[in-house]
C-alpha cells in the first residue's frame, strides 16, 4: 500500500492520499506543477523502481495503519485521476492493485501479495512496453484480435519430442506406427506441422492428407492427395540420382496399369507423359483390391529408394473411408515397408469403441506391431499465460 503511495504521487504531479479519503498536494511539493502527466519518452529503467522501493520501505517502517476511510473509495478516485493525466492504463492498474494492500491487508481480487510480483510487472512495461505498457489501440485489436507466435510451441513438446524420437528410431528397429488423439482445435494438425518441420529439416520426406466428413464414399481421398504432393517433390528434384531412378522404375514396373493407378494420382502423368484410356472391359473383378495392389508397389518402389524415411500423415482418421482403412492395414503389417512411416490423427471423443480405426489399430497390434497414441489435450493456465505474454 506504502509503496502504491509512492507511485501515486510520483505519477501524479506531487500529490499525496490523504487520510481523509481524498487526494491532496503534498505540502512539501505545492510549488510543483500538478496540470501536467508525467513524461513517458525517457528510458524507463528498472533501477529507477528498484529506488523507490528502498525508500518506500523506510517509510513503511515509521507510517502506521492508516485510520478507518473508506479506502477502497479512494484508491478508485485515485487512479481515474491519474488517466485523467494521461497515464498509461498499465501503470493505473499497476497502482491501484498496489493501494487495494492495505498495510498489509488484501482488499481487491487482483492486490499484490509480493513486493516480488510488482517487480516482475514493472520489468515487463519496461521490457515490452508496446504490449505491456502503452494502451493499447482498441480499433485495431476488433480487427486482428490477439497475435500469437505462430512459430512457437506452446504446451505440446513432450508430444513433438515423442514423435521426433520415434522417426530418429533405426528403420530395423521403427515397427510402430503414430496415432495423435485430442479433441476438435486441441492442437493435432499444429503438432503435425512442427513434425513435419523437423522431418524436412533433417532431410527426410514428409507428405499428407485429409479425410473429409462428406467424401467417406470416395475411395482413398487423402491418400490421392498425399501422393499426388510426393509426385510434385519428385518433379522438382528431377535432377538428382534418386528422382532418376524411381522415375524409371515406376514406368518399368507398372507398364499399362499406370493409367488405372494415374486416375488416382493425377500427377503422375508428370512423371510417365500422357495416358491412354484405360481398358474397362477387360477390367478385374474387384477395381479396390486392384488399386490396393498398384499402391503398395507405388509405396514400395519410393520408399526403396529414398535415402530417408518418407513420413505419410493422414488428419481426420475418423473419417477415413474402408479403402483407405484397409490399405493402411497392408502398408502397416508389409515388412517391405519399414522405411515408410504413418502418422495419422483422429478426435478420439467423436469415435466409439467400434470405429474401423480402433479395429485397424487391434488388427495390426495382433499382427506384432505396434501403435504409439499420442494424446493431446487443452493448454493449461500456466502454458495459456505464457502463450499470451511472449
């Protein structure tokens, strides 16, 4: 309270709270000019507080408990005099929760148990003044709302060290697969990125997909557009000796069934030139097990030759069709496939016991692999203040 005191009339031209409930000139700086706010240009320095606290707390030791005003009365007369003056809403603030301590005696929700706290307010005004110190310009924040750091991670790195652990696994030893879990805007598809991130930038590969709720009935969407983008990375890196070679080997090795296996990935016509139409007649009984099988040698072909593990990330598991269910089963438990790696995320709460995913998941696990969940929640107090103030 002592010290709030002292902030006030420090801020305030040389007035002082009197004991009467009303904010007086002190009677040793009458001559000061109190129609003026304090300058705000200068280089604010925490030093310049540190001072004010060791002479406040000689003055706490010699003043007593102030007599009974109504005192919560007066600390709000007290601060909208100061933004009166022009000063900054923070400091207002800063003051006030100082003056609702009593000598002591906690007054309002937000009063200062430590002389600690204050210090460590003071030193972010004086840090990030732009954020934490100057008011704020309310127009603009109706139109942008609260920035946040969108290259930081908040709450998740227990998660994002699990899975960059896992891809660093030797390929012999990597017999597991990922699921990320967590309910709708908790943080999945935010942690993919960072994963992905950190696959691209040790040199690995990293492509993805995602299934819609209205599509259920395509078969493998996601993973059309998944490789679909590993074809444009192949086009890109035409000149390397990799790109050669899978390139050769995909039109060695699929011949005319290209074009059934083209009409799901449009873009390998970048890599084999044009299609001509697929003969429908003579078409196999089951197109699904026939377009399974073309995948799985597509999967088999790119990942032989990739110097590094190709990360497959599929989002919204729980709208993944049977198809593509049913392919993921195969890539999973085919031991030529170790260097290809499957991530995928689903919202867990939106998925009963019976989901074919959870039934995947069973299938495999019985089958001697195994299925890493990794599981998302809501940012805690802590993390959420954190991710406010940077």
């Amino acid at each position: 309270f002592h010290l709030g005191s002292v902030f006030y009339e420090l801020f305030s031209g040389g007035r002082k709270l009197s004991e009467e409930g009303e904010c007086e000139p002190h009677e040793h700086n009458t001559r000061r000019n109190r129609g003026s706010a304090v300058d705000f240009s200068g280089q604010l320095k925490i030093s310049d507080f540190s001072s004010c606290c060791g002479v406040t707390a000689e003055f706490c030791n010699k003043k007593g408990r102030s007599s009974g005003m109504d005192t919560n009365k007066c600390h709000k007369t007290a601060v909208e005099s100061l933004k009166l003056r022009g000063v900054p809403i923070a400091v207002c603030g800063l003051i006030g929760n100082m003056l609702d301590c009593e000598n002591g005696d906690l007054i309002g929700d937000d009063s200062y148990n430590r002389i600690a706290d204050v210090r460590s307010d003071l030193r972010l005004m004086i840090k990030k003044p732009d954020k934490f110190l100057w008011d704020l310009d309310a127009e603009k924040l109706c139109k942008t709302g609260l920035e946040i750091d969108s290259n930081a991670l908040y709450g998740q790195k227990n998660e994002l060290a699990s899975l960059s652990d896992w891809y660093q696994r030797p390929t012999s030893q990597n017999d597991e697969f990922v699921v990320i879990v967590g309910s709708s805007g908790v943080g999945k598809t935010t942690l993919a990125n960072r994963f992905e991130k950190f696959v691209t930038d040790t040199g690995g590969i990293f492509i993805s997909g995602k299934f819609d709720q209205l599509k259920q009935s395509v078969p493998f969407p996601a993973i059309s557009c998944a490789f679909n983008e590993y074809c444009n990375f192949l086009v890109s890196d035409v000149g390397s000796r990799e790109s050669v070679e899978i390139a050769t080997t995909l039109r060695e090795s699929f011949g005319p069934d290209a074009c059934y296996l083209a009409k799901l990935i449009p873009n390998l016509s970048m890599i084999f030139g044009d299609f001509d139409d697929c003969d429908d007649v003579n078409d196999c009984v089951n197109a699904e097990k026939r377009l399974q099988y073309l995948l799985c040698r597509f999967v088999e072909i790119i990942s032989s030759f990739s110097p590094h593990p190709i990360v497959l990330f599929l989002d919204d598991l729980q709208w993944a069709d049977k198809a593509s269910i049913n392919l993921l089963s195969q890539l999973l438990v085919e031991s030529r496939f170790s260097r290809f790696l499957i991530v995928g995320a689903c919202r867990d709460d939106e998925m009963g016991h019976d989901h074919p995913i959870w039934h995947m998941v069973s299938t495999v696990r019985n089958l001697g692999m195994k299925a890493m969940i990794v599981k998302t929640s809501l940012l805690d107090k802590t993390t959420m203040n954190a991710m406010i103030v940077k």
